[in-house]
C-alpha cells in the first residue's frame, strides 16, 4: 500500500447527522486508524477497553449540554465509518476522558496523563497585511503530535445549513475541527499549554467542539466571546484572527481554566510556541510543562527574529523557511521523529499555512521529510 503524499479532502454538507455519515464514509480507513492510536495510547496510560468505553460515555451528556448539533454529527460519523459512536467520542474528547480518569487514579498522575495528549509542542505565528507580501492577513502553524497522524489526518471542507459560514479546516478523520478558517475570513490555531490550575475542576468544554464553534462565528468578536464564556478544564493558547480583502487583525489568547490572557502583534507579527507570554499569566500561574519542552523558548525567539529581521515584505517563503528551522535537531521548529512519552514517536505532522481572505489553505504533510504544499480551498 503506497502512502498519500498529501492529505484527502472530505467535503460535507447537509443536516448534521448527514454531514457526519459524509465523512465517515468518506475516509473510514483513516478513522479507525485514530482509534487505533488512541485506544493505545489510553492504554499505556493504565485504561483497560472497559473504562475507555465508560468515559467516553460520560461525555455524551457534556458534548449534547454544549451543542446537541455536534453530538448527531459524531452519531453519523460513526455511522458512515462503521465504528461505534464511544470511539469517535474518544478521538473528540480524549484529554477530557483522561481528567474523568483523575477519579479513579491519583489526580495529579492523570493529570499529567491528559496534560501529554493535547496538541504536543506547536508554533503558530500572524503577519498582519501592512508586512505582507500579499497585502492580506496571513496565518500559520506547525502541528507538533504523534507522527501516525500523518496517515490519519484529513481537511475538512463544511458547507453549512444550520446558518453559520462554511469551514475549511484541517483535523483528525473523525474530528469536528482543529485549525481553519471559515467564509467571514475568521482563522484559528491552537497550541498546548500548561498551569498549575489545570484539572482542578471540571469537566469543561472539550476543547475539539469549542475549536468548531470558534470556525462558527460571523466575526473575531464572537470568535473571542466564545472563548471568553466557555467553561475551560485546562489550559490552552488560541490565535484568532479575521481576514478582510484589505485589512486583517488578529490575537493570542492564552487560557487557564480561570483566566484568560491576551498577546498582541508588536511590528505586525505574533509568534506564540508552548510557554506563557503574557506578564500577567507569568506573574499569576506556574508552568509546569515548561521542563518537559524548554525548546518551546527558542521556538519562539528564533521564528520571531527570522520573520523580524526580513528586509522588506514577509512573503510566504519567509513563513514557510522559518517554521522549517531544524536548529536544535530533533527538537526544532520543524520537529523531526523522535521517541516521545508512553512509547510514542513525536513530529510535526503537518505545516499549514492560510489565506483567509482568499479562502485557501496549503497543507505540507510530514514537512520534515520534503515541504510540499497542497492546496485546499473554500
């Protein structure tokens, strides 16, 4: 079996229900390849198929109080993919079902379990229109997980009838969302974080289904709103930005489950990695996941500074060549496999570079291996 040089794009449409059944048909082979990576990983963790079920259970209520709409779109998925609905819930909602874990073990263990499945180590950055090349709002990050997701990664193209804008976003098979853009020109990336609020109280949003309601609003100000009134079980960063034919803003939010802090550009750029940036954040919250990725520090200063010191417009061959930076090989920008916790191989998966006011994306899969973009459009 050849692999795919790029990853397959899965248009939905319709109802809920019927999008779900969409895009399980669509790329079965790829959603039970998530759960296959996710039940192992669960069950290095000390889940046995019995209590992975039992969580998973708990979150149907959660994900319906949030939005029953995401709920029928999960029941379809597993429809069309031919897998049980528990098993797309646990690919939806995984670091939650490990918090639900924190009952039944040591909390701080699982917490520190659940800490390591969100996101891995992740670089997003901003150039805003008046230093691009293109005059418009350009958006990027790299995807830093599990390096089987480069066979189990899909975009995800949603024409809408529940009266929100269309979507483009790339995410797992069987995901609702992870990063995008929709047709108002609102992007979002996202980036772990940790504090020492976290897993404390909960359960919280999953954080999957408050990705897709972020690529659901009409502007940036519903798209922080969203943020803003979502009950958070951890911490995370978010950038949002919109994307005008001729302007463009955008904003880091970095959130604790009780607070939430915001970065803005400085010279039209906004560079965040996996540590707190906001003085009040590192005034108010330890981090205890910066000694596991310490790199996420150089991270930040050497895509700043690369994109910082380009004389003139930022093109896209600047953005792409910062986010290819392999200083400190394996643990770079661009992160090359390398063994990671709970017998896990690590890299970035996937580069994605977005033109929201263009409506387009460019996806370069295990970028580490040769930078070839396909592009996706809205």
């Amino acid at each position: 079996m050849t692999t795919p040089e790029h990853f397959p794009l899965v248009d939905v449409s319709g109802p809920p229900h019927a999008r779900g059944v969409q895009h399980g048909r669509a790329v079965p082979e790829r959603v039970a390849g998530g759960i296959a990576l996710y039940r192992a990983q669960l069950e290095r963790r000390g889940l046995d198929a019995a209590t992975t079920r039992r969580l998973a259970q708990s979150m149907l209520p959660v994900i319906e109080a949030y939005d029953a709409r995401y709920l029928e779109e999960m029941r379809g998925i597993a429809e069309g993919a031919g897998v049980a609905l528990e098993d797309v819930v646990m690919i939806n909602c995984r670091t939650e079902m490990l918090f639900g874990y924190a009952e039944l073990k040591s909390r701080d263990q699982a917490a520190a379990d659940a800490a390591s499945s969100e996101d891995g180590d992740c670089t997003g950055l901003l150039v805003l229109p008046a230093r691009a090349a293109t005059g418009r709002l350009m958006h990027a990050h790299n995807w830093d997980w599990r390096q089987e997701c480069v066979d189990t990664g899909i975009v995800l193209r949603i024409r809408s009838e529940d009266g929100g804008p269309d979507m483009l976003t790339f995410t797992e098979a069987g995901a609702l969302a992870r990063h995008g853009f929709n047709a108002n020109g609102v992007s979002l990336t996202g980036n772990s974080l940790t504090s020492n609020e976290d897993f404390r109280q909960g359960p919280g949003v999953p954080l999957v289904l408050l990705r897709r309601r972020v690529l659901e609003s009409a502007n940036l100000a519903q798209a922080m709103r969203t943020i803003w009134a979502s009950k958070r079980y951890c911490a995370n960063n978010m950038i949002l930005a919109q994307a005008g034919a001729e302007d463009g803003w955008g904003i880091s939010l970095e959130t604790s489950p009780g607070e939430i802090f915001w970065t803005l550009p400085e010279d039209d750029l906004l560079v965040h990695a996996n540590h707190w940036m906001s003085p009040a954040a590192l005034m108010k919250l330890r981090d205890p996941g910066l000694p596991q990725r310490p790199d996420s520090i150089y991270r930040q200063h050497r895509v700043e500074n690369a994109l910082g010191r380009v004389e003139g417009p930022i093109g896209w061959t600047h953005v792409k060549a910062a986010l290819a930076d392999e200083f400190g090989k394996p643990d770079g920008v661009l992160r090359t496999p390398k063994p990671a916790d709970f017998s896990s191989i690590s890299a970035t998966v996937a580069t994605t570079i977005m033109d929201a006011a263009q409506r387009v994306m460019w996806v370069a899969r295990k970028p580490y291996e040769g930078r070839s973009f396909q592009e996706y459009t809205l």
